[in-house]
C-alpha cells in the first residue's frame, strides 16, 4: 500500500468518525446540562394579565418552586389570543428548561380547531405536569336585569345583539361555551373578548356589558357575596360548595357548554427528560403541600398534579373531543 492511499484512507477513517464523536459529545453535554439545572433564573411565563385566578395560583408556585430549586422562578405575564400568545413565546424558546409556561390548555384543545395556529400543539410544546381545573362561573353585572339564567336567554332571543358576553379572549373556553349555549338557544349574544380575565373583571365591576364568563377565584367569590355580581350559572361537573345555589350549565340543559379551565405546565419541545421530570416531581410536590391546596380549594379550584403522560393524553381528549364540538356548532372565528 503506497504512502498516499494510507493517507487518504486514514483521513476517510477520521471524517467518518467525526460525526458520532461530536453526536456522543453533544450527548453528553445534554447530561451534563440536565445534571446541573437550574443554574440560573427561571422564567415562567403566565399566558394571562396579572390579578387573575391564573396568575395569583403562577405566583403561589414560582415561590414554592424557588425554595425546591435554589434559584427563583419569575413571573413574566404574556396575555393574548385565549392564552396562545404565552404559550407561542415558550414553543418558540430555547429548550434548556430555563422558559416555562403556565396556561389554560385552550390553545392545545381549541385555537388549533378555529384557524391557523400560532404553533404546532403537537410538535411544539410538551406538556409537564397539571395543575388545577378552575370551574367557569358565567355572572351578570349591575347593567344587567335578569335575575337568572332563563332570564338572560329569554332577553338574548327578545333584543339579538344586546346582551354582550365578555370572555378572556379569542378562542378562550369562555368564548366557546358562549357560542355553544348560543346556538342552542337559537339566541344573538355579542362577544366582547379581552387578554385576560384582569381587566375583563374591572370592566364588569363598572357595568361596560351585561355578563362575562369567568375561572373562580378569591375576588370574583368576594364580589359576589358583596352583591357586585349575579351568579347566573357555572361550568363544573358539579355545584360549588361556595354557591349551593347556583346551578351548572348542565343542570339548565346546556350539557356541551358545562366546561371548566385545566392549567398546567409547559416546555418547549426539546427539554431534557431529566429536566423535565425534576420539574413534575417538584410541582406535584408543591400541590400536596396542605397551605397550596387549601389556598386553591378556598376558592373552588381544584388541585391535580400526576404523570407528564396523563396530562398529554387528557390534552389530546378533550382536543378531539373540541374538535367535534366545534364542527357541530359552526363556530368560527371571524
């Protein structure tokens, strides 16, 4: 064999091994990196306006969390489009584990069934752990007259356009169940959509349109019991202990609209397993913690927690089952 062609045939040797030496590098600092997350900040992105049920039960957590992790978990609210553009900047983040998200899964179950999303649910975003599903209190403001919820849809069907329904936004879950209960009820009510469930209460409190849907929370329970809201009627699978008297949509006969609000965690595709998994185990530790659990069940949202698996297949239900929902009831967003 000459001098020449040992060269050349060492140097082919050499290439081809280049690749699978930098593959099982890379690999490797993957693990390291995994290893000794979190090494600086995180950032926990909250899909809605601060001063809403989400953002309060965010907060609660990062706290929890910066004790467990050693480094703090800050709050950065990114409202807009029912919670897709939170949950878009996180899709579109570097998968370290450094971004996270915390949202309602309406942009996983319901803005990719009403247009052109503004990521993949499926290839972009991993679900990490659940949170809480929040009941869906549907309440008339001070501008409004009826006393109930026959009321309100006696006096949708009499005056088309008058009663005006805010929601949290676009594609929200509030915005579904109005277009579900509306098309039952063969009724004209006028959507009146917001960034977050924030303002949409101030709004209400000032009488500015006649209902709104919305998660319970500490202040929208307080401003019942002080007479500046009606509870007309709420979205859970059953009656809440703190309004005995207040029936659920499926009571009044609007079985498909009778939802409540699941929240959980996010990443980015691409987070390391092992991130991912200290991210799980230190939440549903956080979520069994007795002052955690009686903050959220004093205002009727409910704590859950469980398995990454669990989660993505509930999203990947009630995503197929939204799919349905919207096909029969022609809802679309204009």
């Amino acid at each position: 064999m000459t001098n020449f062609l040992r060269r050349s045939l060492l140097a082919c040797a050499v290439a081809a091994a280049l690749p699978a030496a930098v593959s099982v590098n890379a690999y490797a600092a993957d693990k390291a990196d995994a290893g000794h997350w979190p090494a600086r900040p995180i950032r926990l992105v909250v899909s809605y306006p601060a001063g809403g049920v989400s953002d309060v039960v965010a907060r609660a957590l990062g706290e929890k969390l910066t004790a467990a992790l050693g480094q703090s978990v800050v709050v950065d609210n990114k409202a807009g489009a029912g919670g897709a553009i939170g949950l878009d900047l996180v899709a579109k983040s570097t998968p370290d584990g450094y971004t996270l998200g915390f949202s309602s899964i309406s942009p996983l179950t319901l803005s990719p069934h009403l247009g052109k999303p503004l990521f993949d649910a499926h290839k972009d975003i991993t679900p990490v752990v659940s949170v809480m599903y929040s009941p869906v209190l549907l309440l008339g403001t001070t501008r409004s007259t009826a006393k109930n919820f026959p009321e309100l849809i006696a006096q949708a069907k009499a005056h088309p356009g008058d009663v005006r329904w805010a929601t949290a936004g676009l594609a929200s879950l509030g915005h579904i169940m109005l277009e579900q209960i509306a098309d039952q009820s063969k009724s004209q009510i006028t959507h009146v959509p917001y960034k977050g469930g924030g303002q949409q209460l101030n709004d209400g409190l000032s009488a500015q349109f006649e209902v709104l849907s919305t998660n319970a929370g500490p202040a929208v329970l307080q401003h019942i019991k002080a007479g500046k809201f009606k509870a007309l009627a709420v979205g859970a699978p059953s009656r809440l202990d703190s309004l005995p008297n207040v029936p659920t949509l499926a009571e009044l006969g609007y079985k498909s609209a009778n939802m409540n609000s699941v929240f959980g965690i996010f990443a980015p595709a691409g987070v390391p397993a092992p991130v991912l998994a200290r991210i799980n185990a230190e939440v549903n530790k956080a979520l069994a913690m007795p002052d955690v659990r009686q903050r959220l069940e004093a205002t009727d949202n409910v704590p859950t927690g469980g398995k990454a698996a669990d989660f993505a297949k509930q999203i990947e239900a009630e995503s197929r089952a939204n799919a349905k929902i919207i096909k029969a009831a022609h809802i679309e967003l204009n």
